[in-house]
C-alpha cells in the first residue's frame, strides 16, 4: 500500500486551507458572517452584545427571562475584587502596553477566583460569567490607574458596553455612543478558527483550564496581524496626515512590500461584512466629531487598495476610526477586542472539552541529522 504523505498540504502557510476541527459556533460562507446560524447583520441591527454572549454560548436566542439572568449576573460579576485591584496598582503601566497589562491581569484574576481549578462544565460556565463581566473592568483599570484616576465600580442595571464607557471615561456615556460600541462587540464576538480562537482550542484541548486558554489567547491576538491591526490603523493615518498623501502612502507601501494594516484577510476575499457597516459608522462618526479627513483617508486606503493589489478592508480597518471618534485611547483599541472576543474564546473552549482531542500536529524536519556530541575543547 502506498504511504500516505502526511506532509502535504499547507506546510509553512499559515495552515492555510487546512479544516483543524469541526464547530457549530460561527462560520464565514463567501462574504457573510454567521453566529449560531445568525447572520452579523442580523444581529448587529437587531442585537445586543449580553443576547449574542448568550448566543454564542448556548446555540440559540434566549428567553426574556434567560437574558434578564445573563445580564445580572454579568452586571454581579463585574466589580474587581479590592484585593486584587490592589495587586494591579503594583504591575508597571508606564511603557506597558495594555494588552500585556491584561494579558497578566486575566492570569492574575485566576487567584482570586474559587472554580480556578475545576473543570467541570458548571464551574467553567461560572468563571466564563466572571471573565466576561470582568475583562473591561479590567481593562478600565488600566485606564485608571495610569491616569491616576478612581477605578469606578460598575453601575447595576446597566451594560456591558454602558459601563465600559463610564468606566473608562469616568463621566455618564452618551446613549447614542454606547449603542455603536455595544454594535462593535456584537461585530468582534467570534469569528469561526481565527487565531487567537485557535490558540484558546489549542490550549483548552491539553485540558488545561479556562484562564489558560483565555491567557493564550489574548497572547494572540495581542499581534499587529489580528487584533493589533486597529491600533495600528489609527498609527498609519496619523503618519500619513493628509487625504493628499494617502494613495502615494499605499503605492509606496505596495512598493516596498509592507503590509497596509486593516487591509486584507485569509478567508474573506470579496469584502468582511462587519468592515461595511464599520464604514458607515466610521464616516458619520468621524462628520459628527469634525474630523471626516480621517474617514476620507481611510475610504482613499481603502479603495487604492482595492485597485492596486484587490485587497479589502477587514474588521479592524474603520473600528479604528470609529473607536477614535468615540474618544477611546488608540492602545485601547485591541483590549477593547478581547473585551467582545471573550464571549467566542469561551464558545470554543467550551466546544473543545465536550468533544477533546488534543492538538498535535506534526512538523516536517529541515534540520541536520547523524550529528555526534564532541566535548566542548574538540567543537
Ligand atoms: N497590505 C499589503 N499587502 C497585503 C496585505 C496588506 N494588508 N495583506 C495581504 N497582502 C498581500 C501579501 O503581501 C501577499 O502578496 P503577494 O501574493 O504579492 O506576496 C498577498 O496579499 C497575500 O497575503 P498573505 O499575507 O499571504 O495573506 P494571509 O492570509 O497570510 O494574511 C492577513 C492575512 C490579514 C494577516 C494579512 O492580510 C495582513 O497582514 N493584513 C494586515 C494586518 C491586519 O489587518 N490584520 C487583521 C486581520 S483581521
């Protein structure tokens, strides 16, 4: 029988093609975008980001009284615990970039969290509450502390999104911001076996707990080529200044074999369905704040891209502009995607332990071999 080449395929490209597991969580099909069977413009026009967190979790809509229950105990679960705040003021901020700070502190919050170590599927639901509530605490925190201002507890009865804003601002949010920012976590939820959910299953398929798979994963997406790409966004159009430099900005980039940040994506090649209702977003935001040469900018990148290389922009392209124009800080900016993005983390760690493999694919040797040791006076 003829061997099978196990080391065909997508060797050395990014596992590009590759199927790593089967998911009923959220799949891309051409240009569309689907949670749990529910298309991203569906559940951005008509969702919250507390109902798709439930969504995600469950595989399907829930009840009035479900989502009641869901958004109280994520409003309960929201408050840092005093003596781990008092661990945080300690962690260096000055030079840190937030989404190392937050890296350490999700692994930090492992310590004061009593169902650390159990892996039962009750207990890994309590600490996916505790995690969600807690991830823009967190991150607001960060905001505070280096600022040197009150780290604000979360008001009850409100939002995700609402408390993230008051958190991190200090003052009472404007409604009709909130409501873009609760569609922007809506649109970073999940996004099928994207890397950091990859690293997550990689980590959770070991067996090992839910904040090790959360820490590796923030570990991911921390990176300029997936959730780092919208910081890097705002960087580039501050560099490029004017709308008059932004198509030669591209050429020269192209030119130099650089890659344009926000631009591109493994699977979607006709367009990332969140990156258009983030345009529309983007271009009345940044009218409304009197800053529309950044959207204008951005829609010059944006189509220069699309002639010269018939690259589009992906999710990270115009949340860039619209988290500006929404006054957050440009680091904040991919904390602000592990704040949506907990909710898919959690759906497939979730997925991992009920039907476990662990990973562990091969790699295909390059290196030397037959070598023999010789003392280190004879090397
Ligand atoms: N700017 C310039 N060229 C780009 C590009 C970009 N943003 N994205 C891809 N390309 C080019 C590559 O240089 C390559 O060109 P070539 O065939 O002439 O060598 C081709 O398009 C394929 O790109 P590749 O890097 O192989 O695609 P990938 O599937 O490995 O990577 C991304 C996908 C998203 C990582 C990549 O498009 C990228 O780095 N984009 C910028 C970072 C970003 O926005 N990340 C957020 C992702 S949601």
């Amino acid at each position: 029988m003829a061997e099978v080449n196990i080391y065909e395929g997508a060797i050395d490209k990014g596992l590009e093609g590759v199927v790593a597991c089967t998911t009923s969580i959220s799949f891309i099909v051409g240009n569309n975008l689907n949670y749990r069977g529910y298309t991203i413009d569906d559940l951005a026009a008509n969702s919250t980001f507390e109902e798709t967190i439930f969504l995600l979790w469950n595989g399907r809509l829930p009840s009035t009284t479900e989502l009641d229950k869901l958004k109280a105990d994520l409003n309960k679960n929201m408050t840092l615990d005093p003596a781990f705040v008092n661990v945080l003021k300690t962690l260096p901020t000055e030079g840190v970039h937030p989404m190392a700070w937050l890296r350490t502190a999700v692994s930090l919050s492992a310590h004061w969290d009593a169902d650390a170590g159990d892996m039962s599927a009750e207990a890994n639901m309590r600490k996916a509450v505790r995690l969600t509530a807690k991830m823009g605490a967190m991150v607001t925190a960060f905001e505070a502390i280096r600022t040197k201002r009150e780290i604000l507890t979360p008001v009850t009865g409100k939002s995700i999104a609402w408390n993230f804003m008051r958190m991190l601002k200090g003052s009472e949010p404007d409604a009709e911001a909130v409501k873009v920012f609760d569609t922007c976590l809506i649109l970073h939820a999940d996004h099928e076996l994207n890397c950091s959910a990859f690293a997550t299953r990689v980590t959770a398929s070991s067996l090992s707990d839910l904040h090790s798979a959360i820490v590796s994963a923030i570990g991911a997406l921390k990176g300029p080529l997936h959730g780092g790409a919208n910081e890097q966004v705002m960087i580039m159009l501050a560099e490029i200044g004017t709308i008059e430099k932004a198509k030669q900005f591209v050429k020269d980039a192209l030119d130099a074999k650089e890659k344009v940040m926000g631009i591109g994506h493994r699977v979607y090649k006709d367009g990332d369905p969140r990156a258009a209702i983030l345009r529309k977003y983007s271009k009345e935001l940044t009218a409304k704040m009197g800053k529309p040469e950044l959207y204008e900018m951005s829609a010059m990148i944006d189509d220069t891209m699309q002639k010269e290389k018939g690259l589009m922009p992906n999710v990270d392209f115009y949340s860039a502009t619209v988290y500006h124009s929404l006054e957050i800080p440009t680091d904040i900016f991919t904390p602000i995607f592990a704040v949506s993005r907990i909710a898919g983390w959690v759906a497939h760690a979730n997925e991992q332990y009920e039907k476990n493999r662990i990973y562990r694919p091969r790699g295909k040797w390059q290196g030397k071999e037959g070598l023999k040791w010789a003392p280190a006076d004879k090397r």
